[in-house]
C-alpha cells in the first residue's frame, strides 16, 4: 500500500505507521490515540456520533508537527457485531490515501492508522495525517478569496479556479475512482499568490475506490454532491464553465451535454426534495411534542 509504511502491533492496537514517524514514545502514544485529544496544544474540531476530528501540535522524534486526528466510533452494537469483517475507517482511509498518490491527486500527508480491536471486534480506530498549511474548503476559499478580487482580473481568477475544480473531478473519473462525498468541504484549496498557481486536495478518504470501470451513476452522484454543496454559490455561466471543463471534447456533443446536465439536475432536485420533507417532518415532531 505505502512502502514507507511499518506495522507494529501494541496491546489490543494494531499500527500502521510511515517509518519517518516511528518514534517509540508516539507509537506507544498511538496505541491507545486518545490521549492525543489531551494534548495541551490540541483542539477538537469536530466530535460527533460516527466521528471525532482534531488538530494536535506535538513533538515526534524531536520535531515538531501539526497533525490532524480522525477518530472512527463504534457507534451502534449491531456495527461491533460485524466488525470483525470489515476494515476500520481508518484503514480504508489509508487505502483511499494510496489510491489517490498512486493517481498523482494531492492529498494530506498520511502519517499512521490504528485500529483497536477485543477478540475481532472493532472498538475504535484512528487516522493521522499532516496539516494542509493555508488550506481553505473550496466554498471558503471562493467566498473570502475569489469573490472580492473585481474586474476582468477577477473573473480570470475565478475561472482559473473552476477550471481546476473541473479538472479535479475529471482525473478522478478519468482513471475510475470515486469519492463518496465529494462536497465542497472535502476539498481544500492552498493558494500560491506569488505564481498564481492552485492545489487542490481531498479529504475524508475512507469513501475512495477504484473501479474497473466508473459509471454514469457514480460520476453524476459526484457531480451533484458538488452541485448541492458548492454549486448554490455559483452563477449558471459559472456552472457552465465547470463543465465545459469536465466534459472536454464532450462539450461539443449536444446530447451527452444535455444528458449530464439533465441528470445532475433532476438528482440534485429529487435530493433537496427529500431533505425538504425531512425537516418538515422534524419540525412536524417538534409542534406535536411541544403541543
């Protein structure tokens, strides 16, 4: 998978580590990576059911390092059950993160994966990886960076930008892999304004895969994902450029133009539809138990 990458194996966690970072005081710490949310210069960024992510500043092998740390919950009983059949969050991010380089697509540095398990079953795993210096989501980046720069000077930034956007999700579908939730916050832009030069890099890498062949549903499922997120920023000549873009020398085929298009937006739609009765529901439940 990674060839710089070692095994060890400490107590019930099993630690996959690239060998740069294989101190033995932090693969002792990794065993059990929860004391890393302890640390005095860590901050929690997210902590939710499924999840808990942060951001840890900490010395390794006398280096300093800024670090990001993904914690994967066991979070239902009917989930440890079946653990002992499937790979860990952080494992199958692991596996993403390699199938990503391999493409040449610019990702966080991964450091280690950790998967703690008792008698097979998964209790928790975890997923380190370095920190994106100056990384921005795509939303923010184009609100607090593109959308203030006026004039022709800002509408050829902006289409620089989408037309690397556009080029992202091209490679990926090109070579066949998916990204399950590819929405703007699962993309980071890092601006070099001294060149004017653009890297893009993706997140969340559990949901990677490659295929032998990507279908129209995956690449369109893709598409709207982007659509819903990031999309209800832009204009439709903006939206146009992103595809013009991604479709290449498709562009000039009328049919699969209008087939790509009809489909993001009748699924982008149906999906705002549903989400739409959703919190209707929610809010129905609310009155009703308030009542």
């Amino acid at each position: 998978m990674f060839p710089d990458f070692i095994q060890y194996k400490s107590g019930n966690a099993a630690i996959w580590i690239d060998r740069r970072f294989a101190d033995k005081h932090f693969i002792d710490r990794l065993a059990d990576a929860d004391t890393l949310f302890a640390e005095p210069l860590a901050s929690v960024v997210k902590d939710q059911k499924k999840i808990k992510v942060g951001r840890i500043k900490l010395q390794v092998a006398g280096a300093a390092h800024s670090l990001y740390i993904k914690r994967y919950n066991a979070f239902s009983l009917r989930y440890k059950l079946v653990s002992p059949l499937m790979r860990s969050g952080a494992f199958r991010a692991l596996e993403g993160a390699a199938i990503l380089r391999a493409a040449d697509i610019p990702i966080a540095a991964p450091i280690a994966a950790v998967e703690n398990r008792r008698r097979g079953a998964l209790i928790k795993s975890f997923f380190l990886s370095e920190e994106i210096v100056g990384g921005k989501t795509i939303d923010a980046y184009w609100r607090d960076e593109l959308m203030k720069v006026v004039g022709r000077e800002g509408r050829m930034s902006r289409r620089r930008f989408l037309d690397e956007l556009a080029g992202l999700f091209a490679l990926l579908h090109g070579r066949d892999i998916y990204h399950n939730d590819l929405k703007d916050a699962n993309i980071l832009a890092v601006a070099d304004h001294s060149n004017l030069s653009l890297r893009l890099f993706l997140l969340d890498l559990e949901g990677v895969r490659r295929y032998k062949s990507l279908g129209p549903a995956r690449r369109v499922k893709n598409l709207v994902q982007l659509n819903r997120t990031f999309g209800r920023t832009l204009r439709r000549v903006d939206k146009l450029i992103f595809v013009k873009k991604y479709l290449g020398a498709r562009f000039s085929e009328r049919q699969s133009k209008r087939e790509l298009i009809a489909g993001v937006l009748f699924e982008s739609k149906r999906l705002d539809g549903v989400k739409s009765r959703q919190t209707d529901t929610y809010r129905i439940g609310l009155k009703a138990s308030h009542g």
